[in-house]
C-alpha cells in the first residue's frame, strides 16, 4: 500500500464544485451527449477584438520577459486610471497586485493577512472557493447563513454578532456568485456604520461583477466609504467584464502594507504573471468600453428570460437577481420525491437527476453553503437557456 503523502492542509479542502460539474458536463458532450452546461460562471462570449489585437502585438513586440512581481506599471497604472474613472477611487500604482485571475488575488490576499485559528466572516450562500481559501491560510471560515426571503443579504445586527474576537476579515461579494444580489448603497451604509466598531476586520470586496449590473443604478464600490477605505481590499478582474476567463488576471487594489506583503508573497510563488495577459488586460481598461455594455445588455435579457421561465416551474421558488449572471432558485419542494427510480434527498442529487436524466448541468446549492438551492449560470444563448429550462421543466414534473 502507498504511503498517504498528500498534507493535511490539502486533504481538508474541498475540490472546486463549480469546476467539477463543468468537467463532468463536458466529458459528457464529449461521449456525443447533447448536454447543456449551466453549472460553469464564465461569459460565452469571445474576448474582444482589440484585447486580442493587443495581445498579438505583445507578443511581436517581444513582451516575453519576466514583468515585475505585482504587474507592468503601465498596467497598475491603467487599473488605477480604471478605479479613479469608474469608482471615484484614488489608488497608486504601488497598492495594486496583478494575480494569475481574482482567485489568486484572493486566495494570497488572505495568506497575506491571515494567521493560525483567526476567523473570517463570509455572508453565505457564498462562493465556492471563499471557505476553502479561508482554510487553506489556517483560519477559520464564519459562515452568516442568508435566504431568499431576505434577497440572500445580511443585515447590519447578523454582521455584528457574527464578529468575535478572532475575527479578523470578512469577505463581501456584490454583485453576488451564487444568488445575483447587489447591495444597494443604503444597505452598503448600514454595513459599514456596523463595521467602524471593529477596527480589527479587514474588509475584502469581491468586485468581480460590477459591470453585470441590473439595478440602473451606478455601482457602488466598497472602497468608496472613507471610514473604512484603510482597511478595505479590493478584488477584481478582467474575466467577466471583458469576457477574458482563460487569460487569468485579476488584482487586489489594497492598503499599501498589503500590497506590498501580497508582492511579496508573490515573488516566491508566482513571480509577475503572464506578460501577454497583462498586455491584453491593458488594452481592456485603455480602450473602448462599449463592448462591456453590450455584454451587459444581452446577461440582463437572459435574466429575464430565465427568471420567466423557472417562475413558470410550480416547485422553484425564485427571486430577481439584480447582477451577476445567475439564477439561485430554492428547490427544497422536490427533496423526498422520487421520478420512481431513484429519490432526491439533497440538492446534490438534484443536480445530478437534472444532469442525467434532463442533460442539463448545474450546481447544487451545498457547494455555496446552501443545501436547499441549485445554481443555474445563464451565461449561454437564449436558445441553450429556453431548452435548458423546457427539459428541466419536465424532468422536475416526474418527480412525485
Ligand atoms: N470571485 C467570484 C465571486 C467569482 O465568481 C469568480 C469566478 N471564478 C472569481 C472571483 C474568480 O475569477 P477569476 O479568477 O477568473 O478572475
Ligand atoms: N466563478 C465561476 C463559477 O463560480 C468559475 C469557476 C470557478 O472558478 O469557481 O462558476
């Protein structure tokens, strides 16, 4: 028998849900079964032109050197120039780290500020590798449970009991992956004011979707409320904004001690990241934006779609995600039923009767702390959407 050599520290993390149920609807197409895959976040649209364009003349122009560990200046400069035009926000380039996407910016903001048996806040349903992150630099995740009747937002008084004194961060996601809610700027406030009396907690803003944004109203930045802006970190990127998941950038925009213990780590692990990816992420936040929009526009049609179609389904309780690209319904009405050959006891089981017997993948709502829910991305076609919904119609039909 072989020695068990995988370390603790990696045993005790869960695998990434998102990216095994896309892993597992994608061996399935390639058997020759027609599956509709909503379980992976990631636009189905193609990088724009100009981003490649720029990436091309990266590459001519010689761009294959290591670039410095936090990033080109030139392009922490252009995430500057992005956080002042669209935030109102003043960073220097020397607060910004560029990571290999706004996984690894998270994932080394929390090895950066977090020690042995702290404890960190995480509204939940959350997404899928906040707790494992969390775990993985030692500490311990706090996980404040929300539901669709309060919009799967948490109010100021469940954020301070929730904080103890081993609390020493609490992760924000708005708009939010897995359930689509935004935080209005009045419920931001209301957050903040609970925070200015734990001076310990460091503020971690998930930012990811700011732009897929339903509300008409402007985003509002965490980093915007000055109470709290030396102790709030930013995480964001160009993989849903730009439609630019495969390039793998992302940036924490941070008080300047932690940025520059960030870098430091970073200069042992990764050293600066993909230099032609940083390239084409500087044309993204140099050039035109137009084509942000445009993919706003079509996310926000399908939300209405989807939210159409599953509101039509008896047993989906549903609300109206006001960003991101996905729809959280509440599913527990189907647990205990049975299509007469197998019974769904757990959201897990749901996901996987849709996926074999509808052909359509999703995620279960256990993988975000949330075990009565099922994730839908309706980052596909309206055509993939509308089928997808008909065959999960009827498959939820049969189960009595
Ligand atoms: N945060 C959230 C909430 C996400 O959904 C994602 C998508 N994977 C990320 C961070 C990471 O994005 P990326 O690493 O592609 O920049
Ligand atoms: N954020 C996406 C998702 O939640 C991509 C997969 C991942 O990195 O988790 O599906």
């Amino acid at each position: 028998m072989r020695m068990d050599r995988i370390s603790n520290r990696v045993k005790s993390l869960a695998a990434s849900q998102t990216l095994a149920m896309s892993q597992k609807s994608n061996e399935m197409k390639a058997a020759g079964i027609d599956v509709i895959n909503l379980s992976v976040g990631e636009p189905d649209f193609h990088t724009p032109a100009h981003i490649k364009a720029a990436a091309v003349k990266a590459i001519d122009e010689n761009y294959t050197f290591y670039s410095p560990v936090p990033g080109y200046l030139s392009l922490r400069k252009a995430i500057a120039g992005k956080l002042s035009r669209e935030n109102g926000l003043t960073y220097a380039p020397e607060q910004i780290v560029v990571g290999n996407g706004a996984k690894h910016a998270l994932a080394e903001v929390l090895l950066a500020i977090l020690n042995d048996g702290d404890e960190v806040v995480i509204p939940t349903p959350a997404w899928v590798s906040y707790t494992e992150l969390v775990k993985l630099a030692g500490a311990r995740p706090v996980e404040v449970l929300t539901g669709i009747d309060s919009d799967f937002k948490i109010s100021a008084d469940q954020l301070r009991s929730a904080i103890g004194p081993r609390t020493r961060a609490l992760i924000l996601c708005s708009p939010s992956n897995p359930t689509g809610s935004v935080y209005s700027a009045d419920e931001l406030r209301a957050l903040v004011d609970a925070l200015v009396d734990f001076p310990q907690v460091t503020i971690i803003a998930d930012e990811i979707y700011e732009h897929i944004l339903y509300t008409g109203k402007p985003f509002v930045s965490l980093g915007s409320f000055p109470e709290i802006a030396d102790r709030t970190v930013l995480i964001n990127g160009v993989s849903k904004a730009y439609a630019m998941t495969g390039w793998r950038i992302g940036y924490c925009a941070a008080p300047a001690d932690i940025a520059k213990a960030v870098s430091k780590l970073q200069g042992q692990m990764t050293a600066g990241v993909s230099s032609i990816a940083q390239k084409a992420a500087e044309a993204a936040y140099t050039g035109p934006q137009e084509c942000v929009e445009e993919m706003r526009r079509a996310f926000e049609r399908r939300r209405d779609l989807v939210v159409r179609l599953a509101s039509g389904i008896p047993g989906l309780k549903v609300n109206k995600p006001e960003g991101a690209f996905y729809l959280f319904p509440e599913v527990s009405h189907y647990f205990g039923r049975s299509d007469g050959r197998r019974t769904i006891v757990s959201s897990a089981d749901l996901a996987m009767y849709l996926l074999e017997e509808a052909h359509v993948a999703t995620v279960a709502g256990d993988a975000f702390g949330a075990p009565g829910y099922l994730r839908l991305s309706y980052a596909a076609s309206d055509e993939a959407i509308t089928e997808a919904m008909r065959r999960i119609a009827h498959a939820l039909e049969r189960l009595k």
